[in-house]
C-alpha cells in the first residue's frame, strides 16, 4: 500500500496503539485524522505527525457521541475529500473494582466506548465509502474476545462483540468495495497494561506492536492475531471443552 497522502480517520489517537499507529503512518506520508478526548495531547500528536511528514488534524471528541463523531468525520473530509481508511482503536480496559464486581454502570460504560464507540465509527464514514465504492475499516479488537477470561468479563465480551460487529459489517459491504480487517492483539505495553502486578504472557513492546499493525492494514487482512505464541494457545483453547478451559483459565491472574 502506497500511505503517501492516504486519508486516515482514526480513533483512540491520544496515546498507545492509536498514537503508535498515526506517528508509524505520519512516516509515511499519511493524512490522519486523529480522533481522542483530550485536546492538549492530540495537538502535540498531530505536530510530531507533521514533523514527520505527515498531515494531521486533531478533533477532540467522545467516541460515545455519534454525531459528534459524525460531524469531526464531516469536517475532515470537507478539507481532504473521501476517508480512505477508518480503524476504529478507541477503548477501555476496564480493569477496576467495579466493572470486576459487574456493576451495570460500569459495564455500561465500557461497552459504550468499546463497542458503541467502534459502532459511531463505522457509522460516521460507511455512507461515504459506499458512495465512492471503496474503503476499509479497521477493528482493534483482542485475543481477549475469543474466550470469557478471569476477571474480564465485560472486557471480553465487548471484544467478542466487536469481533462479530465488524464481521457482518464485511459480509454486508464486500459487494461495495469496502474491505474489513480485525486485528487480535495480545498484550502490548501501553498505559491500559500498567500497574499490573503480575506477568502478562508474550508480553510485546509497542514498537514491537505497531509494524504488526501496519502489515494487516496494508495487506488488507480479513483477521491478524499476533504474537503467533499467545495467538496459537488462544486459538487451541477456542476448541477446548469447558471443564478444561475452566481448568485451565480459571488459574489465569494477568489481570491483577
């Protein structure tokens, strides 16, 4: 894939995977549009994109409101025409005491950001794909939606469910150009792994991460799971029965 003055709508820009990707595509010569709550931190993002040859813009904007969303969206193709590319990265761990405890509000807020957000995404640029006959749409999910995990459950399914949103988004658009990749990370060390006390398996530094990333986008991958070590043992307990998932998994503490 040619990134000279590709047009990139991205989400979750602010920090970790998402401003990994847009300095690694800034390199490239890419015009993002970096999309994140806070102000000050994607204004000194899109200045060191420009600084390495990129185009950036900067719109601070809760990925939870979709016209918002719509609107940053809008404005953005108002300056530089039809969005190439969309990778909806935007979410929370949710790893505290009361989305642990399944607190309804709790839950509700992480799956808002982590799949509602994913879904305002979609839903702020798919319209004009479908007018130009052609994009793709990136899905930051996990290795963690596979299978439910100790003390992830509402982490794990909102990954799961983004999983299968973007899934049937591909199935319903492949007739109009729009390709549709899913990215399964494993653990990658970002301010959503920090502060844990116990060792997280395959563990990847994000410079590590990011070429990963990139690869999947460019070659248009329908999924990608990496590292392959943490991808395979995830993969065999898919098929795994219950009694020995549960005996397995259950044991897991990564997320203390």
């Amino acid at each position: 894939m040619n990134w000279k003055d590709k047009r990139v709508f991205l989400t979750g820009a602010s920090t970790g995977i998402g401003e990994g990707i847009a300095l690694a595509l800034a390199k490239k010569g890419a015009v993002l549009g970096l999309l994140a709550r806070r102000q000050e931190l994607l204004d000194d993002l899109a200045a060191r994109c420009e600084a390495l040859g990129g185009t950036a813009r900067a719109f601070s904007v809760d990925v939870t409101d979709a016209d918002a969303l719509a609107n940053a969206a809008q404005t953005f193709r108002d300056e530089f025409g039809h969005i190439d590319i969309m990778i909806a990265n935007a979410g929370m761990g949710g790893n505290d005491k009361l989305t642990r405890a399944y607190d309804p509000a709790s839950v509700k807020r992480l799956i808002d950001i982590n799949l509602l957000g994913a879904v305002n995404s979609i839903h702020a640029v798919i319209g004009d794909m479908i007018e130009h006959g052609s994009g793709q749409l990136v899905a930051i999910s996990s290795l963690a939606g596979f299978r439910g995990l100790p003390k992830s459950a509402a982490y794990s399914a909102s990954k799961a469910a983004m999983t299968a949103f973007f899934e049937s988004v591909r199935l319903d658009h492949y007739r109009h150009n729009i390709d549709v990749t899913i990215i399964h990370p494993g653990f990658i060390k970002t301010p959503l792994t920090s502060g844990r006390s116990n060792k997280m398996p395959f563990i990847m530094e994000l410079d590590d991460a990011i070429p990963h990333f990139v690869r999947a986008i460019e070659n248009k991958k329908k999924f990608a799971a990496f590292p392959w070590q943490l991808a395979w043992v995830v993969k065999l307990a898919k098929i795994m029965p219950a009694w020995l998932y549960d005996k397995t998994a259950g044991k897991a503490r990564f997320r203390e």
